[in-house]
C-alpha cells in the first residue's frame, strides 16, 4: 500500500498546481485499478496493511470520488478561497480512507475510522455557505464520538478475551449471555451511525446541507460506505449473536427507510432532499448487511458503489445550479429545462438512476438485496415494495418540480454549462452504468472471496 501512500504525501506539496492534481488523481485511479485483478484473498501486505476484494472496491471509489471533487470545486481555485489548505485537506482525508479501508488490525481501523471525521469536520467548518456550519460540525463530531466510544472499549475487551485484534484471526464470539450481547450492541452502533440508520440519522442533512460540494459529494460517496464496511468487518467476529437481533435491524431500517421516503416528499431545499434519500437507499443495505447471507452481502456492496457515484453526481449537480442562481429551494429553482436546457439529460440520467432503473449498478443490488431479504422473510416483501415505491416517488418529485413550471424571472445565465462540468457529471454515470456489464467482477468474485470468511 505504500506505492499509493508516498505519493499522496507527495502531492501535498504541490496544492497549488491543481491541474497537476488532477492528473495526479486521475493516473493513482488508473494505477490502483491495474491491481485489482489479482487471484489472492490479500494482496498489498505489509506495516499492517492489505487488501482484499472489498478493500479494493472501496479503495477505488475513494480515489475515483476524490478526483472527480477536485475537478467539481473549481470556485474555490478561482475566488482564491484558501485553495491550498483545500487541497492538503482532502488529501489528509484521502490517506485516512485509504487507511481505513485497507487496516488489517481493529485498533488500526478505529484509530484510521476516526481520523476521518477531523478534515472531513474542517471541510464543513472552512468552506460552509452559512453560518449553520457551526452546528452542523457539532452535531456530527458529537453523533460519530458519542457512539465509537464504545466501540473503543469494545475492542479492547477483544484483545483481553482473544490476545489478538488481528482480523481474520478474531474467533467468533457465541450468544452465551447478556455481556455478549451489550459488548455487540457497543461494537455496532458506532458504524449504524455513520451509515446511518434512521433514528442516528439527524447529524447527516445538516452536514449536508452546509457542506460545500466537495465534503457532500465526499460524505455521500465515500463517508457513509464506512458505516457498512466497518460492520462487514465487526460481524466476522459476532455473527453468531448477529443471527439472533438481525430481525431488530432488518424490521428497524425498512420502516425507518419509508418513513425517510416520506419526508423526502416534504422537502424543498434540493440537498437535503437527496441527503435524506441517501439515509432511505443506506436502509436497504443495512437490511442486506444483517441477514448474513452471500445475496445480502454482495447486493450491499453493489448498491453502496452504485449509491456513492449516484448521490455524488446529483450533489455535483445541485451545485452547478447553485452557482447560476444562488438557491437550492425548489420555490425557485423550477423550470430549469428552459433555464439550463443542457443540464435537462443529465439531470434525468441521475434521477432516474437514483430510482434503480436499468442499466445502474443500483438495480444489480437491490435485486440482489431484495432476493436475500424475500428468502430471509417472506413478510418483508411489503416493506420492500413501499419503500421501491416511495423511492421513485420523491426522485420523480425532485426531477418534474426542479425542470418543470416558469423559472423565476430575475434569473439570468449566459452559460447553462461548462465542458468540464459535463465531464465530471458524465465520469459519474459513466461507471455507475457500465459496471453492471461486468457484475461478475463486483459480486461473484467477491462471494468466492468472502467465502473464505
């Protein structure tokens, strides 16, 4: 993993060259995907670290998403808004990713999992909008440190109980008694919140909201995908009191993803709109994640990339939006087809990948998530079906509301889009679309891998 580290430190040097930054970026994503296609369960060992099928796939997305911000924030290279310390930010908050995802020891994930949330906190801070920042950063620094405390402790009654926090080398822990099963629960929340599952939901709109596009569009793609990487890991040593509780999650998210999907309905700022379908679609895989089955497991991990360069995209294009006409409210922001009539396609090609239509690599996973809930229950099909519904209600709602009707006679613009707005919106749906020609590559192999488990 060094050859990918160094190089990072490197680039921290030259901040202020942002087009050699994005080349940069642009040829580490090209080089890490030469080394996906291996035939070993880990690859890249040493200090530590390694990956595997699930680190590699997470990996990728970190540095494809990080990319793609760089070449979305070109506001804050042109108003000289501290783009330097812009830079040297997300990429502390690249190494951190890239550490987490690729940590072969727990304390060395826990350690990794929280130094994200610190340039992710100054991103929020530093290049907010408004003065609601302030609040946002509390609510989400209080949220993710409140529940990993436990999650601290829990892991060193781990290496007290097994001498080893070494992953893959944990034995499972047996539903024995009740100090099982608050040890679980503490283990477990820290990554329901940073999913998040609803109820531990509320610290995510408002981060949203007051983010800049680059800490939305790395919170939606990136940040969340911790929550459910962290619990494939932690469930390798609990599955065994998991199968016990997993209807209590599974019964916990598929309600909570449908009462999501109707405050979605009521929303009228864009952004917390598409942050509030993001806690409805982190449902679903949540459900996947605790059935414990190979459909499960596999169609989570396809919708969480699917989700990632789905919702970072419409960030991306709430932004372009805000930039021309100075809201997000969908009071004003109507008629955008005769507004911005180039940006009409790509607004439809999200949306209605947001909806899991084909060929999105979000129709693989929840066909896969809706296979392995159907057999884990038969009586979850009704909460499936409401919350399928629902979703195609409130990006429907979205896409008519925000293209449709007379825009508001005080806007004006003389560009309805920029080439390099058009690449990065097209290298998000580009892969979101494509991958599904190669699904073998995101499930089976990695059900072969995760077999090993």
């Amino acid at each position: 993993m060094l050859k990918m580290i160094i190089p990072i430190f490197m680039l921290m040097s030259f901040t202020k060259e942002w087009c050699m930054m994005q080349l940069s970026m642009s040829f580490m994503s090209f080089l890490f995907s030469l080394t996906y296609f291996h035939n070993f369960f880990l690859s890249s060992l040493g200090y530590s670290l390694g990956v595997d099928y699930l680190g590699n796939i997470m990996i990728y997305l970190s540095l494809w998403i990080m990319f793609l911000v760089f070449m979305s924030s070109q506001k804050v290279k042109k108003s000289y808004n501290f783009y330097s310390s812009f830079g040297v930010v997300n990429l502390l908050l690249l190494l951190f990713l890239m550490l987490t995802f690729s940590s072969l020891d727990y304390l060395f994930f826990y350690i990794s999992f929280e130094m994200s949330l610190i340039p992710t906190l100054i991103l929020i801070l530093g290049w907010g909008y408004q003065p609601e920042r302030i609040q946002a950063g509390v609510y989400m620094l209080f949220y993710t440190l409140g529940f990993s405390l436990p999650l601290l402790g829990s892991l060193l009654f781990l290496l007290s109980n097994s001498g080893s926090l070494v992953m893959l080398l944990s034995e499972p822990v047996n539903y024995e008694n009740s100090l099982n099963m608050l040890w679980y629960f503490a283990t477990v929340w820290a990554f329901l919140v940073k999913l998040p599952m609803y109820g531990v939901h509320l610290w995510l709109p408002k981060a949203h909201v007051e983010a800049p596009v680059a800490g939305s569009m790395i919170l939606a793609g990136v940040l969340l995908k911790l929550g459910g990487y962290g619990i494939i890991r932690a469930l390798i040593v609990f599955q065994m009191i998991s199968q016990e509780v997993s209807w209590l999650w599974i019964s916990l998210s598929l309600w909570g993803g449908i009462c999501i999907s109707l405050v979605c309905l009521r929303q009228v700022d864009l952004k917390s709109l598409i942050a509030y379908s993001s806690v409805a679609h982190m449902s679903l895989v949540l459900c996947g994640l605790m059935i414990l089955n190979y459909w499960g497991i596999s169609g989570a991990v396809v919708v969480m990339v699917g989700h990632g360069l789905c919702s970072s995209g419409l960030f991306c294009l709430v932004n372009v939006v805000y930039e021309r006409v100075g809201s997000r409210s969908l009071m004003i922001v109507k008629g955008l087809l005769s507004f911005m009539p180039s940006m009409g396609l790509w607004w439809f090609l999200l949306a209605v990948s947001n909806m899991a239509s084909p060929p999105s690599l979000n129709l693989l996973g929840e066909i896969s998530l809706m296979s392995g809930l159907v057999s884990w229950s038969k009586l979850s099909m009704l909460g499936i079906s409401l919350l399928s519904f629902f979703s195609a209600a409130y990006t429907l709602y979205m896409y008519s509301l925000s293209q449709h009707g007379s825009f508001y006679n005080c806007l004006y613009a003389c560009c309805s889009g920029k080439v390099q707005e058009y690449l990065v919106l097209f290298l998000h749906w580009f892969p979101l679309n494509v991958l599904i020609m190669n699904s073998s590559l995101l499930m089976i192999d990695f059900l072969n891998k995760i077999m090993n488990l």
